[in-house]
C-alpha cells in the first residue's frame, strides 16, 4: 500500500465504503504505473536485443569468414552440398549453334544475331566478336561486350554470370573472391569473366527463370537458383584454361590457354 493510501482509522472501526473505494482506485493506478513501466524495459531490452542480433547477422553474412575470404581448398570441400543448397543443376553439355557451321564463326563487320538464336541462355558457344573480353569482374557489360566474352570462352576462359537482383550479400562475397590481384590471392581471377547478365531488347536477354546464377564455358553450362561462391569456384577453377588448384581441366575449348 502506498503512503498516500486510506490507513485503516485510529478507533479501530471499519473503512467506510467511500474510503474502500478510494484505496481500490490508488491501488489500481499504482499497479498500472508499475506494468508500464516493466513494458517500457521490455521494449527496450528487445531493441537492443534486435541492434545487436542484426550486426551479427551482418558481420557473418557480408563479411567473409574470419575477416577474410575462404580458402579455395575449403570452397572446393563444399562445393557438393554447396551446388545441392543454391538448387544448381548438372554441368550441362550444350548444342552447338544452328547452323553448326557457326558454332565458331566470326561476326567481322556483319550485324550480330539476336541472343534468342543461340542454343542456349546464356550462350556457350556461337558467332561472337573478333576480339575476346579480358577476364575481369565488370558492373556492367554491353550486348557487344557479350559477343566478345563468347570468344573468351573460345579461349579457355569461364564466365560467372549473376541475376542482378540477387542477395546482394551473395554477389558481394563472389564478386569480392574474384575482384583481387592474381599476385595476392592466386584464384584463376585472370581466366574468368564475372558480370550480372542483363541486356534488355532481347528475349533471351535475362537469365532463364528461377536462375540467379549461371557459370558457362565453352559448350558446358550449369544454371543454380542462388548465387554461391563454393559452386562458382569449383567450375571455374577446373573449366578455365589454365586450371586453379592443380587441377585436371575438364573444359572443351577449341584453343585453351590463348589470350583474353
């Protein structure tokens, strides 16, 4: 009972009802004062609690592990379950173009054909520019560009193409691992081309839906629901001419290990 509460009074008889109803209303009050008070540390503990849970989520997610990039022995270690997890298919065999007669023509001073016309999306092969696209991680790329990056893939390059709209997280880390001089962190960086596809004007100007992530080599193609570097890692690194790792080049290009 509070100080200011009715007191029972000094010749013993009882509290009047007015007097009873008067404490009731300061017991009332005094109880809702403390249930605010104990809602306003509630939500306050659970803010903080929410500031802090969101920085470790952030620092786990966009950050890589221990400050720095995975190694690519630990990638290469789990890429399988990696692949599984972000839905990614098969590496595929693709077709070549039609007429096959094309599959590795030049478009010298002639007009592109449409991005629909090729076997597959992204292309893995077919007519394509003169002159190849350097490896290199690009915010962006032209449809020309496009051209010449098949005629990378001529040469033994691997392209790991992202939906732009994917988690940005995602594309952070791949985009990060392969962004860093050869002489820092030798990943094969200097054979892969890494780019969002996105070139509009043409039907087949997007990736195929439900795929944000496409690697491709020369006529070898694997599509994945989500952007993973494990995944992206373990193509490039034994389709790309030179290989990463010591590993076996598993690639069909016609002239591995030319300049791009």
């Amino acid at each position: 009972m509070t100080d200011d509460a009715p007191r029972r009074p000094e010749d013993g008889r009882r509290f009047t009802k007015a007097e009873r109803k008067e404490q009731a209303r300061r017991e009332r009050e005094e109880l809702q004062r403390r249930m605010a008070s104990k809602r306003r540390a509630r939500t306050v503990g659970i803010a903080a609690g929410a500031v802090v849970i969101a920085a470790v989520v952030a620092a786990t997610t966009l950050l890589p592990s221990g400050g720095d990039f995975p190694e690519p022995q630990r990638l290469l270690q789990r890429a399988g379950g990696a692949a599984q997890d972000a839905g990614c298919e098969e590496v595929a065999t693709t077709p070549d173009y039609n007429p096959p007669d094309q599959d590795r023509s030049h478009l010298g001073e002639g007009a592109a054909p449409p991005l629909s016309t090729y076997a597959t999306t992204p292309p893995a092969s077919g007519p394509h520019a003169d002159v190849p696209l350097p490896a290199g991680v690009y915010d962006s790329l032209t449809t020309e560009d496009l051209y010449r990056a098949i005629h990378s893939l001529e040469h033994g390059a691997s392209i790991v193409w992202y939906e732009p709209t994917a988690p940005a997280n995602r594309i952070a880390q791949l985009t990060g691992f392969y962004d860093r001089r050869v002489q820092d962190a030798p990943v094969g960086q200097d054979r892969v081309i890494v780019a969002p596809y996105d070139f509009p004007g043409d039907a087949a100007g997007i990736l195929p839906e439900g795929t944000q992530m496409a690697v491709v080599a020369w006529h070898r193609l694997r599509l994945c629901a989500s952007v993973d570097l494990a995944v992206a890692f373990d193509f490039t690194s034994q389709y790309s001419s030179p290989t990463t790792e010591d590993r076996e080049y598993a690639g069909d290009a016609p002239e591995p290990g030319s300049a791009i």
